[in-house]
C-alpha cells in the first residue's frame, strides 16, 4: 500500500473543497483533494449564485474562471405573489452588483482549476474509504482506493471532509448526527429548458401561487432552470411521473406558464424529496467538515454555494498557519466553526420559515404590497439573500409591527392575521432565544 504525508487532505473537491485546498494552497501548504467525480460533472444543486456568493466567487480568485463559463449576469431580481411584484436590484459588494446561476458542471470545474493553479493537487475518480487515527483518537489521514482498485494512505495532521450531505467522513469521525435539524417540507423538481425569451435573460423570477412556488433563473449554453418546489406531499407524485408532474405543477403558476413561452425542456427533470436542514458538529481533534458536510440550509434561499466557499476558504485560512500544533490547530478549528454558526445560524432560522409550504400568508401579503409599491422598493428585501444584511435588519420589529397593523385593518382577515401574528411572534422569541443560547454554548466551550 502507497504511504505518502501531506499538510491535508480534503475529501470533497466541489465548492467547499475546492475552496478550502485553495487557501490552504496559497499559504503555502501540500495538500490533497480526492473526489469521486471526474471533472466537469453534474451534482444536484439549484446552482443560483445571489451578488454575496459570486463576492466569495471573486474572494477564492476564481471569478474569471466561472464567468467563463457563460452565464448570463442577473442584475435584477423579480418576487411575484397575491398579485403582486416585488422588483430588487443588487447593492454594490466590492464591484459586484449582480447574481449569476452557473450550472455545476461548468462552476466546479472553475472551482477545481482555481484550486490546481494555487498549487492544490487535486485527484479525481478516487474514494476516501476510512480516516486514520493516531493517539487519544486524533484523526492523521485518510486510507482511499482509485477508481482501478488501487489503494492508498495519505497521512496529514488535517482531515477535512467536504463531500456533501450524506458525508462518508461525518460518518467515519462520528458526527453524521445534527445536533440541529428541521425536515424539508417542500421537494425539489427542476429541469432545463432552451431560452427563448432575451427580454427575461437579464432576471431571477419567483412565483408563488397557493401553496405552489415556482423559480426561473437565467443560466449558461442559453439555458433557464426552472426549480418547482411543491409541499413535500406531492413527492411521491413527482417521483412517480416527474416530467407529466412537473410540468403540471408549472401550469399551477401562470406568470411561470407565461415565462416559458416559446421555451422547450431539454433535460429530464430531477427531483429531491428529502433534503433535511442541519448543523452538524464540525470540528474535532484533527478534523473539519466543510460545506454541506457540516452544514445545509433548504434551497429555497440559495445560500449554499455562497456558504461554502467563504466557509471553505476561511477553513483553510485559518488552519494553515497552525498545521504544525495540533493544539493551536484543534482551537483554530473550533474559533472556525463558531464563526461559521455566527452567521449562518440566524439565516437558517429566516430560510425554515420560507420553506414552509403555505399560502401566502396576511403579513407576508402586506409586506409584499410594503415591497411592491415601486420599481426597487424590494433591494432591501434582496440584500438578505445577498446577504449584506441580516434578517432581523430588514425584517424589524418596527416594520413586523406595521405590517400587522395593516392586516388587521382588513376586517375579512382580522382572526386570520390575528392568528398569524401570534405564530410568527411565537417563531421569533424561539428564534432569538435558540440564538442566545448557541452564544452561551459557544462561550462555555
């Protein structure tokens, strides 16, 4: 068996791995990146990147890279419910003033160049298949085999695992078990279709019908992805009959009908039905877990590929300069992750409540008219996604307290919005309290 010592090795080299080997590149370390793909390859992602994930984009070096790819820019950003559109536009990060939606193939690609050309080796078609240990349980490397059957060690004083959700190295230390979770209560359907229309390549739709929820989003080859995302009880439909149910769930939304015109699907139609949110325990004695390995957030916000590669390349920023102590370095990994949850956390909570799979509820109808008065009004609504502000910034107590004054003027409504406000009061006290007590937890540590 080959035997060879690196200062980490990275299992996963899509987002989050490809970030993290970058950093840990350019500051000077050998490390190694495994992954079962072979490049360019498709994963299951909605791929839409908000002006804050292409910022991260730019930040890693890869920006050039991924614009290569072809994606149109998406400066504009359109919410359509209850009869009303909200229009955002982007506010300025560094120079980026626009979302991009980059399907996989191509963004990991960029990704993996971006790596390789940092002085990352990067090796494809090959598995992790157990983690090394050394003294008092310590991860020390990886044992892996080739895609030809060939087997091998690399030892490293950093482990770092960024393969996804259903993470072979979360498992193998141990952590494959959130210690915070909410079940998905919408599924996934989305396909691509040939883009005909050049008066919409400029724009990110969504539409909400019902409970139903439709996206249109611009991407390369002259391509739209359109994602559904049905209440999860309609899975079984979808996974039945994706293409008849798909394409019945796009009739359901009437501004997507109409989006579509003139459109054709040109690939099968893929579909998720459980993709559960979760924070795991990211960080050990000699290992992390990197992107969606340590941490998911239900799509319908698109905060996944942004999150992973700041997350990754601050993983790597922050490890490199203690590989050599594993006391300094199990402390980085741990400053690391708190930081991660920081900001992450509070944006978990927001995207939970926009997962529900309800109609458009009184206050979410006043803040859409609040939004939807004027050409722009909704950027501060943007500005989350893009995340330049916080939830709570926007979404004030202040402003909670208008738009429920505003439903309760509506005498139709009054025991509906009176209902819903107390909900959603309910949901906010927990939140901030859950908030409080991860700070406690984090400080005890």
């Amino acid at each position: 068996m080959h035997i060879e010592h690196a200062d980490a090795v990275v299992v996963g080299a899509r987002c989050a791995g490809s970030a993290t080997a970058t950093a840990l590149a350019r500051a000077g370390r050998r490390v190694v990146a495994l992954d079962r793909a072979r490049f360019p390859s498709d994963t299951l992602s909605t791929h839409l990147l908000f002006a804050g994930g292409l910022l991260e984009v730019k930040r890693l070096g890869a920006l050039e890279r991924v614009e290569a790819v072809g994606a149109p820019r998406l400066p504009v950003a359109l919410m359509h419910a209850g009869g009303m559109t909200v229009s955002a536009f982007y506010g300025r990060q560094e120079d980026i003033e626009h979302g991009m939606c980059v399907r996989r193939s191509g963004l990991d690609a960029a990704l993996v160049a971006t790596a390789r050309a940092a002085g990352a080796e990067v090796r494809e078609r090959v598995k992790a298949t157990a983690v090394l240990r050394g003294d008092g349980g310590r991860a020390v490397g990886v044992r892996y085999a080739t895609a030809d059957g060939a087997e091998g060690e690399i030892r490293a004083p950093l482990v770092v695992g960024a393969d996804g959700r259903r993470s072979t190295i979360a498992r193998l230390v141990g952590a494959a078990e959130p210690y915070r979770a909410v079940a998905n209560r919408r599924a996934c359907a989305f396909g691509y279709w040939r883009d005909m229309r050049a008066d919409w390549r400029l724009i990110a739709a969504q539409w909400r019908d019902g409970d139903a929820l439709g996206t249109a989003f611009p991407c390369d080859d002259g391509l739209v992805m359109v994602l559904l995302m049905p209440p999860v009880c309609e899975g079984a439909e979808f996974r039945a009959d994706p293409q008849g149910a798909y394409r019945r769930g796009i009739d359901r939304l009437p501004g997507l009908r109409e989006r579509l015109r003139g459109c054709e699907l040109v690939t099968k139609v893929r579909v998720s039905t459980d993709h559960p949110s979760f924070f795991r325990h990211s960080t050990g004695p000699g290992w992390a877990l990197a992107g969606d390995a340590g941490h998911f957030k239900d799509p319908v916000t698109a905060q996944g590929i942004r999150d992973a590669l700041r997350y990754g390349r601050r993983l790597g920023e922050r490890a490199a300069p203690v590989l050599d102590d594993d006391r300094r370095l199990d402390a980085a990994l741990r400053a690391w992750e708190r930081e991660r949850e920081d900001d992450c956390l509070e944006v978990y909570q927001w995207t939970n409540l926009l997962a529900r799979a309800e109609p458009l509820n009184p206050i979410e109808a006043e803040a859409y008219r609040e939004f939807s008065r004027s050409p722009g009004m909704g950027s501060p609504m943007l500005d989350v996604f893009a995340r330049r502000r916080r939830p709570s910034e926007v979404f004030s107590p202040v402003l909670s307290a208008r738009l429920g004054a505003r439903a309760l003027a509506h005498r139709g409504r009054r025991r509906e919005a009176a209902r819903v406000i107390a909900r959603e009061g309910r949901i906010e006290l927990a939140a901030r309290a859950e908030r409080r007590a991860a700070r406690r937890a984090w400080a005890s540590r």
